[in-house]
C-alpha cells in the first residue's frame, strides 16, 4: 500500500506543478530575448521633396502607463506611404530589444499614406502587449516606403519611462 500512496503522491505533486509552470507562461515577461534588427535610427528622413518625422507625444512617461501616441508628420510635397505595424523596442546595456506583443495580438496588413503636410496620430497597443513595462528608454520603429514603395526607410521616436 506505501508504494501505491507514493505514487499517487508524485503524480499530484506533478500535476500542481505543471499547473504553476502554465501559470507562468501567462503571465507578462519580464525578460527581453530578441534584439532588435535595427542599430541607431533616426526619427526624421529628409531627401529633396520627401521629408516625414515621427515622434512620440511625450519625451517622458510616468509608469502605471495607458498610452503612447506616435506622431507622424510629412512635411515634404510627396505623399509617404507606411502600415499599422510598430514595434516597440527598449534599451538595455546599449542594445535594443523588441518587445514582443501577445500571441493573440496582430496589426491590420493595410497601407497607409499621409499626403504633404499633413500629420497623423496613432496609438501604440500597449495592452498587447508581453512585457512589463519597467523604468528605461523606449522607442517606437516604424517602417515607411517612398519612391512608389521602391524604398524602405525606418524611422525611431525614443523617449524615456520613468518611475
């Protein structure tokens, strides 16, 4: 009878365990793991008649955090074409990491263009997203096509979370 109780010991004890190691997998990372493909980028592009910037609304944020607004803004004559698709990426020990969205999450595949002069405001889906936000240095990457989609240029709003 001893050797049957074990038993059944051990397979409860594997079944709770199991059931915190599912638990865990649910919970917001804390741990970045992918660096990002991007070294330093700038956050305007100016080259003739095509010239955008982007930037966040704020250069700091206060944590609990509800949103970041990216701002982007043409002020060349050529219309910029672009997508939903931005990724938030933090600093840690001079390198970036991508932040990564839930397995749930995806951004709608539709393009996009904003005409000269004129400006757009979209909002970063940080409740998506896999991570804690923690104090740091954040930026928003945003790739943009000119030249009739012939040209990608990737663009960077950084700012800072504090605190």
């Amino acid at each position: 009878m001893t050797g049957k109780k074990i038993t059944i010991l051990l397979l409860i004890s594997l079944l709770i365990l199991s059931g915190c190691t599912s638990f865990e997998t649910n919970r917001k990372k804390n741990i970045l793991e992918t660096v990002s493909s991007h070294g330093n980028l700038p956050n305007t592009f100016n080259n003739g008649n095509i010239a955008f910037s982007m930037t966040s609304d704020k250069e700091a944020y206060k944590l609990p955090i509800d949103d970041i607004t990216l701002i982007i803004s043409n002020s060349g004559s050529s219309t910029v074409k672009f997508g939903e698709q931005r990724t938030l990426e933090k600093l840690q020990e001079e390198t970036w990491h991508e932040i990564p969205y839930s397995e749930q999450f995806a951004f709608t595949d539709i393009g996009l263009g904003l005409g000269a002069k004129e400006h757009l405001e979209q909002k970063m889906p940080l409740e998506f997203l896999d991570y804690e936000l923690t104090a740091g240095t954040y930026r928003i990457v945003k790739n943009f096509y000119i030249n009739e989609g012939a040209e990608e240029i990737a663009l960077a709003a950084e700012f800072e979370i504090t605190k």
